[in-house]
C-alpha cells in the first residue's frame, strides 16, 4: 500500500507541475483543439524563465530584448524565411512583418505562438515537435522586431516599449541573384551557429 500511495503522490505532484507551468490555455488555430505543448516540444528549452512565465500567462519576456535576438534571427532565417521571405516580406506564405495577420489572435504572442507550434492552413505545418519553447519564444522575438506597421498597432508591445519602439527599415526582398544569394550564405551561416547570441540574452521570470 505504500508504495501505491507514493507512486499515486508522485503521479499527482507530476500533474499539479505540469498545470502550473501550463496555466494558459494553448489551442490549435484552426481546429481549437487543445495544444499538448508540454508533451510534444522537445525536453531541452521547456524551462527556462521566458517558457515558465509565458506558460503561465502568455507574457514573451524576450520581446524587444536586443540580447536576445540574435537567436531568433538564427531559428527564423533556417525554419520560417524560405516560405515568409528573409525579412517578413512574404514569400509562398505570407508576410510577417505588417500589422495585417492572416489568422487575427497572430497579434498576440500566445496566438502567434499557437500558429508555430501547431501550424494552420495549407503549407503552415507545425514546428511544436523540433522546435524547443525557448527557441519558439526567442523566433517571435525577431518576426516583432522586423515589424514595419505603425507602433500603436503593435498589440505584443507594451505601452512603455511602445516609446522606445523603432519600426524595422531594411524590410525588403532580394532585389538581385547576388542579393538572393547573400541572403543564402546568411542562412547556412546561421544553420552552423550553436548559441547565437544567447549569452547576452537574459531574463527573468519576473
């Protein structure tokens, strides 16, 4: 009986855990079904402080953190620009980096990053299973720092970033093959990197 009562208190501490990281509500974009974000992301990434605080409220701490973004230019030059263009353009996807969205609650953080990680419509597929939390965190990061719409439209932009809030000016396609191909060597530059710049990337869960 012991043992069953310890595996049983172990089985209830793991769940209660696995809830309080997990106290938003994550859903699929288009069918709304329940995201399993804690079982099907990657082991490493899933704790620390920007995951704990954004699966608790839905809060990106790395958002306008310039430490920070490195990184997510490293995760969004391999996994998003083929389809979304180098710099949010638009490309076979949409454009990123204006304030229209093709799924709306994308003008929020934890709806842009519900749309990663379970994927929509059409070649939207989900990234939730490769990509770690914090890289996901790190990747929205950079697609709001390459926003070129007007900073009052920004809604992932507190009011106090807002003020200091710079709209991104080099947002435009390759506009040659040397130019196309600059921005290739980019990628498989960023494809070798291991940390970016994540060693001048700090937070706290706040």
């Amino acid at each position: 009986m012991t043992v069953v009562r310890l595996s049983l208190t172990i089985a209830a501490t793991l769940v209660c855990t696995q809830m309080a990281l997990a106290a938003e509500d994550f859903r699929h974009t288009i069918t709304g079904e329940p995201l399993k974000v804690m079982e099907e992301s990657p082991a490493e990434g899933r704790d620390t402080p920007a995951v704990k605080k954004f699966l608790e409220d839905g809060t990106n701490l790395y958002i306008e953190n310039k430490g920070c973004l490195p990184k997510g230019e490293e995760v969004y030059l391999t996994a998003c620009s083929g389809c979304h263009g180098h710099v949010g353009e638009g490309k076979l996807g949409p454009g990123l980096n204006d304030a229209y969205w093709t799924y709306p609650k994308n003008a929020t953080d934890k709806g842009l990053f519900e749309t990663i990680f379970g994927g929509a419509q059409g070649m939207m597929g989900p990234h939730g299973n490769h990509l770690e939390l914090d890289e996901t965190l790190k990747l929205i990061a950079w697609i709001r720092h390459i926003y070129t719409g007007k900073t009052e439209e920004a809604e992932w932009l507190t009011d106090e970033q807002k003020k200091s809030f710079k709209t991104y000016t080099a947002a435009h396609a390759p506009e040659s093959a040397e130019a196309q191909a600059e921005a290739d060597k980019k990628i498989a530059e960023a494809a070798e990197k291991k940390e970016g710049g994540d060693d001048q990337c700090k937070v706290s869960g706040g």
